[in-house]
C-alpha cells in the first residue's frame, strides 16, 4: 500500500506502512485463543462461585442468557480495542520508535494495566445518564431490551466507522446509545408525564466534554509543539524519520513513553464504559450477588448509619415532612423521573426511605449479610436515596448552605460504595477483551491517523505533543469520572501539530472526521432508540 498522501506521487511506500505487512509468528494465534478461551472460563466460574457463595442458584435457562449478555458486552470493549487503539500506536508506526507488531502487542498490554487500575467512577458516570426506572428493574423484560439495544447500536456504528477507516469515538458512541434509549423510553413510558427519559443535568455534564475534546487536543498538542521546538532546540525533534530507520535513542524512548501513557490512559478511562455495562447485565441476572457490594466489612455500618442520620437532619431543618415509607418509594420514584424534587412531600420521601434503609441495613450488621430476598429492594431504596440526594443538592433554588450540601454529599458516597463496585473478575476480562483487540484490526485507524490528517510526514514532535496531550487529558478526566474520546483528542492533537509545525491538513480527511464526530451522536441514539423500541415491542409481545 503505497503512502500516496504524506509524499509526492512518485515517493516510495513508508516503512510503516510496509511493516503492515510483517508476517505473523506461528505461536500467536494459538495463543491468543488460549487467552480467550481462558479468560471466559474464568469469567463462567466466577460467576457461579459469586452465586454460590449468597446462595443464589442461577437456572441454566437464565445462566446461557447471562453468558450471551457478557459475550456482546465483552465484545464491545473488543471493538474498542482494535477501534480506539490504534490511535496510541500510529505514532510510534510511522515515526519507526517501534514495528507494527511490537507497538501494538506493546498497548495491548498497558490497555490491560490501564483498566486493571482503573477506579470505576467513570463507569457508573455513564450508567447514571439512565432513565431511573430502568436502573431500578433492569432485571426485567424492558431492562434487558435496554442492554441489548445499547451493546448492539455501540457495535454496529463502531464497525461501520472502523470499516471505513475514521477514527470515531466509541465514547461518543455510547453516550449517543444511552441517550436514544433513555429518549425511546420517554417516548414509549405511559403515566410518568413524559419525564422518565434522560437526565439531562447528567447528561450536560457528559457531553462537555466530548465537544471539549477536539478543541484540546488541536490547541494543546499545536501549543506544545511549539514550546518543545523551543526549548529544546533540538532539529531532529522536527524531521520525519528517513526511511525505516528509528529515532535516535532520546527521542524514540520518548515516543514509546508516550504511547504508553496513551494505552494505560486508554484503558483506565475506556474499559471502564464495559465495565458499567456488565454490572447493569450481572444485577439483572444474579441480583442476590451483584446488587450490593457485599465486601464492605461490618466495621462501616455504623459510619453508614451516622451519616444517614445527619443527612436526614439536613432535610428536616429544610421543611421535610412525615410520610409512610411504603408511600414514600412510590413518591420518590415519580419525583426522580419528573426531576421534581425541591418540595416538602419529596425531601419527607427522601427521609423515610433514608430512614427505613438505615434500620434494615443496621440490623442486618453489614451488607454481606443481606439475605437473598431483601438485596434488590435494599439496592433500589440505595439508588432512590442517593440520586434524590444528588439532584436536590444540585438544584438551582437550593437554599442549603456549604456544610448542609457536604453532609449529603458525604451520605451519598457512602451510598455510592455500597452499589457502585467492579468485582476483580469484571475487570480481568473487560482488560483481556480491551487488550486483545488491540492487537487486531488495527491497520484502518492507523493508516488514517498517520497518513490522511496532515499533509507531509509526521514528525518525531508531532507524534509526542499529541500523544501527550492525550494521556494528560483521559487521565484527568479520570479523576473527575468523566468519559472523553482518546480518538477526539489524538486525531486532533495530530492536527494540532500539523499545523504548528507548519504542514496544511488534508481537507478531505478533515471533512471527514468532523462528519463522523456530527453524526455519531445522533446516528447511534437512533440505533439504539429504534432497536429498544423493537426489543420491547418483542419482550411485551411475548409477554416477558
């Protein structure tokens, strides 16, 4: 495959691009499916041994169903792999710091670290932007035609992009897929007012940063180009590589640093969108096991109790009013999918439920002694507190002072530890599943991303100011459980230091990207909303 878009016409084929072609060592593909044979063994024991262990029985009926789910929710982080990825490893391609099989085994690997060490905060970011009534019954017929309908619009638009060869975000593509759905529901959900849809609030603050990401990584990566020429003087930082031969030894340790920083950073923000996805499918199908995290040791419980008190205290000083708990869930649902909530009557609701959840949860003396029955109302009264708690503190009339806001803050973290977990093993195969498809289909992105955004030969400079800018930006948006692109600001940082470096960037393939990043949202929440309405249409129909 000739580089007929860095060069003249008459120039020959890159050494990366030739490197494509390297032929592929007898032992890997065995290996690999050893790996993955393994890493669904171990994912099918653990969860009969989590089972197992609260006395739940899964049927096999229900166990096949849970296997399937996993499958295509695994297989989204596999396309994410091979999708996203290649991203983190074009630099080091076309500048020669590393060949294409090592570089791509090579982020493989820091993928897996990355997601290993990952926190979960920005999983459950996701999963929040949900309507409320689904995350309470997503063990039912409408919360699996859900699921499904979200893996299935995430993969489909993913392969489409991959195929022609765009780097799109399969953030974007989530995001876009939870929208539609939460927008189908509104639509087809009777007697909630045409509320119980997307929680916007939530979801504003998801989507500053998707269209924060482009503006990023194109100014930062151009900004620090030019601070790096600079600084450091140094010309060989603004060659393009002569041939297939590497980097001097300084400057290629920095381009494999950097793509390093890129996969781990990678890892730790995007396994984590697999990660909400199979706790949601795990709660549905083995709720006595999923539900609540049963590994909080009982020395907490009376921390919980303290800080369900106080915050109770909180609401009643602001008017809070007596009610029932059994009329008080019912209320509170109604409130959350009407994002009413500043009234007497709900912050009573809150109370209650706050109430009679603290007296159970207490009684029972930790959460790993829940018996069976009790878990899933325990962790749907969990979910009802704390989002209450989150958008009453939120609100803009709310007249409660600094202190007031952190005492409710603080309950709702210790509600959010009690629900919000990954066990070890949804991790091990959500890293195995993003590390693996790393190592394959990679070629598409990596042509476009090397060859088809600036117009001459990417420099040394401008593969380590955009791969830097990336790593930076994924992981402070970890810190803050925000999902962002690595595609947005790797792509666009490539652009950045184009222009910086004062190459012109290919119209075309500009045009492009910016179509791909316009139409993700809107195509995959139609994706995904057409396929929930289809997949409940099937659930009612068969009357599940």
């Amino acid at each position: 495959m000739a580089s007929t878009v860095l060069a003249t016409s008459s120039s020959p084929p890159s050494a990366a691009v030739r490197s494509f072609d390297a032929p592929i060592h007898p032992a890997a593909r065995p290996v690999f499916l050893a790996i993955v044979i393994v890493g669904f063994a171990y994912a099918g024991i653990s969860v009969l041994v989590d089972t197992q262990q609260v006395g739940e029985q899964l049927a096999f009926g229900v166990f096949a169903f849970l296997g399937l789910a996993l499958l295509i929710a695994l297989g989204f982080e596999f396309v994410n792999g091979f999708h996203d990825t290649a991203n983190a490893v074009a630099t080091v391609i076309y500048t020669n710091a590393l060949p294409a099989n090592v570089a791509v085994v090579w982020s493989g690997f820091f993928n897996f670290l990355g997601v290993m060490a990952s926190s979960g905060a920005v999983a459950y970011s996701i999963i929040t932007l949900l309507p409320v009534d689904l995350i309470l019954n997503v063990g039912s017929g409408a919360g699996f035609a859900m699921i499904f309908a979200l893996l299935f619009a995430a993969v489909i638009w993913n392969l489409a992009t991959w195929y022609v060869g765009l780097p799109n975000s399969s953030s974007h593509t989530l995001i876009g897929s939870v929208l539609g759905v939460g927008l189908a529901n509104q639509l087809l959900t009777s007697g909630a007012g045409g509320t119980s849809g997307v929680d916007w609030s939530q979801a504003t603050k998801v989507l500053t940063g998707l269209w924060m990401a482009p503006l990023i990584g194109f100014g930062a990566a151009a900004l620090l180009l030019v601070v790096i020429r600079h600084l450091t003087r140094n010309p060989q930082l603004m060659k393009p590589p002569e041939g297939d031969a590497p980097p001097p030894r300084g400057i290629r340790a920095l381009l494999i640093f950097t793509c390093t920083a890129v996969s781990f950073s990678h890892g730790s923000n995007d396994g984590q969108k697999g990660m909400g996805l199979i706790m949601l499918i795990l709660i549905g199908c083995a709720p006595t096991a999923y539900a609540l995290n049963r590994t909080i040791p009982a020395s907490e419980m009376p921390a919980f109790v303290r800080s369900a008190a106080a915050a109770d205290a909180v609401l009643v000083r602001h008017g809070a009013t007596a009610i029932d708990p059994a009329t008080a869930r019912n209320q509170l649902k109604d409130a959350l999918a009407s994002r009413r909530v500043m009234t007497p009557a709900v912050y009573g609701a809150t109370v209650a439920v706050s109430r009679d959840l603290a007296q159970r949860v207490s009684g029972y003396g930790s959460l790993g002694n829940v018996p069976a029955q009790a878990a899933p109302n325990i962790r749907n009264d969990m979910y009802l507190v704390m989002d209450a708690t989150r958008m009453i503190a939120a609100a803009p009339s709310n007249r409660m002072g600094e202190a007031e806001t952190t005492t409710l803050a603080d309950y709702r973290k210790q509600l959010e530890k009690g629900t919000r977990f990954i066990p070890l093993w949804v991790k091990v195969a959500v890293a195995l599943a993003l590390g693996l498809g790393t190592m394959v289909g990679w070629k598409r992105i990596v042509v476009t991303v090397g060859e088809k955004i600036g117009k001459q030969h990417m420099t040394y400079g401008m593969g380590a100011s955009a791969e830097l800018v990336a790593a930076a930006t994924i992981l402070a948006a970890d810190r803050f459980g925000l999902p962002v692109s690595t595609t947005h600001i790797l792509s666009s940082g490539v652009a950045g230091a184009s222009v910086a470096s004062g190459q012109g960037l290919q119209r075309r393939t500009l045009l492009q990207l910016a179509a791909a990043w316009l139409m993700t949202l809107p195509v995959a929440m139609l994706l995904a909303g057409t396929l929930y309405w289809l997949l409940l249409t099937i659930v009612r129909t068969a009357g599940l």
